[in-house]
C-alpha cells in the first residue's frame, strides 16, 4: 500500500508518516510543490492523505484541488485530517474545515474524516520557556476551559489505523485525549503553574478569534473514538510531558 500526505512535511505529515511507516506502510509526502501538477503527485497513490497548513486563508479550494487531482489520478481513498467542533463560526479556520468536510463526503471517493483536538505538543515551546524562566505558562486565553488535548503521536497512530484497517470508510472521528484537562492543569503537571496574558497585537485574527471562542468555551473534545482506534489508552498530558522532557 502507498499513502500519498498532503502536508506530508509539516508537523502533523511528518507525525502520520511515521506512523505509517512503522505499520509498514509506503508513504510519499508532499508539500507546497506538489501543487504544481497534483494528479501527476498522486499518481500511484491508493490512498491521500489531506493535510492543509495551518491558517490557510482558503482551505475548502485547497480540498477541493486535492479531491478532484485525486480523482483524476485514480485514487480512490481520502482521510481528511479536520479539527474538533470544525462547525464553530466564530473560528474562521475551523469553519473553513467545516466546508471541506462537506466537499469530501460528497467527494464520491471512500472517505474518513479525522477531527483531533488541539495537541498537547502545541504547548511545549511555552512550558520549556516557562521551565526555564518564571515557572509560569503564559497563554492568551483562560486557563482554566476544559480542552480534549491529544497527543500528535495518538492522532498519528489513529490515522494510520484508518488507512490500514477496514471498516472506516464513511466514518467521521472525533479525537480527544483521554480526559479534558485545562492549561493549568497542563502547567501543573509540569510543576508549573499557569495565567493567562493578553495576545501580542499582531497575532493573526483568526487565533485572536480562536482564543477569544477558548476564553469563553475551551475546546471539549471525546476521548472514546481515539482509544478504539489506536486499541489501548491515549497518551495522558503527564505522558506526552515525561517523553518530551526526559
Ligand atoms: N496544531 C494542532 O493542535 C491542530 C489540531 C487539529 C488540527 N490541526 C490542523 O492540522 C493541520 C496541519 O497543521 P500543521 O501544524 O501540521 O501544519 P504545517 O506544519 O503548517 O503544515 C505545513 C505543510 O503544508 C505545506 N504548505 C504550506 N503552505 C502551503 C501552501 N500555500 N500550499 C500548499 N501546501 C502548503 C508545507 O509544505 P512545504 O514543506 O512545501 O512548505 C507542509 O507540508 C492544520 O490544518 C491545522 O489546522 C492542528
């Protein structure tokens, strides 16, 4: 089997194609170039991958290039990797993959769409200049929210059982950690503790949107679905921050 990644070198693509990799799996990731001539790209491929970057302003044009180069090329298979509540409009990027979603069910290839929450790997460049300086993890949204926080390697694992074993097509995936923890939960677990600041004045409206949506909601998100998937407990906060810090 091959897997073509759309977004393949950034920092989800290259997280799936290790997992991939590891299931024995062929993988082929593909950035921005690829874009070039994408059926030519996925030329081979049984399955892609749908990846997009981060805050991209148009994120339903760039699933709808990869769906119809998918077609084009034969390739019968797409996960789509969305976000958890992508149907939120005050969150101008998750409403984004909310549109995608609806053109990759009615896309006619088999499809699977991954909705992970934020991952508890978004948080290490902070807690490390935490760690190292105040002891304080600054944040610009309310600590105490409750978030579905998962680790990137779950989510990996998770998309690698999709693509690998039957029964998922037609299937959406909400995917959480194992419990809702708040940051300063996460900070705790560090040794830290937490508060929360006011965004820099250039930040990007859409996180200003996005912190503004955690300040009042955070972000809850299942844990069951990821656990099914991956066959054995998601990774806890506590997990993921002994791997990353030992
Ligand atoms: N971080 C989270 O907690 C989280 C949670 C849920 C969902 N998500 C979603 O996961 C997705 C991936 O996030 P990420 O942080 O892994 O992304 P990322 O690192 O920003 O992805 C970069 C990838 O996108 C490609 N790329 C960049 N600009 C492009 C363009 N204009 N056209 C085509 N390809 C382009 C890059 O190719 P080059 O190497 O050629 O530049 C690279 O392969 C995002 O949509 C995000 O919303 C993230």
């Amino acid at each position: 089997m091959k897997v073509a990644i759309l977004g393949g070198s950034g920092k989800t693509g290259r997280a799936v194609g290790a997992a991939l990799a590891q299931a024995g799996v062929a993988t082929r990731p593909l950035g921005r170039a690829a874009f070039d001539d994408l059926p030519a790209a996925l030329d081979g491929a049984d399955a892609v991958h749908v990846i997009a970057p981060n805050l991209l302003p148009d994120e339903p044009a760039y699933v709808a290039d990869a769906l119809a180069a998918a077609g084009e090329a034969g390739v019968g298979r797409v996960v789509y990797h969305s976000v958890a509540s992508p149907y939120v409009p005050a969150m101008p990027h998750h409403l984004g993959k909310a549109v995608s979603e609806d053109l990759v069910r009615r896309s006619g290839l088999d499809w699977t769409i991954l909705q992970p929450c934020a991952y508890v790997q978004n948080l290490v460049p902070a807690l490390r200049a935490a760690a190292d300086a105040s002891g304080v993890l600054e944040v610009p949204y309310a600590v105490d929210r409750p978030f579905g926080m998962v680790d990137l390697l779950d989510v990996a694992a998770a998309t690698a059982a999709v693509l690998t074993t039957p029964g998922h097509v037609g299937a959406t995936y909400e995917l959480g950690g194992p419990a809702l923890v708040t940051v300063a939960d996460i900070a705790a677990a560090a040794g830290l503790t937490a508060r929360r600041v006011e965004a820099e004045a250039d930040v990007h409206p859409w996180l200003r949107a996005m912190f503004d949506y955690y300040d009042d909601h955070g972000l809850p998100t299942g844990g069951v679905p990821l656990a099914a998937l991956i066959g054995r407990a998601p990774a806890t906060v506590a997990d993921v921050l002994a791997r990353t810090f030992s």
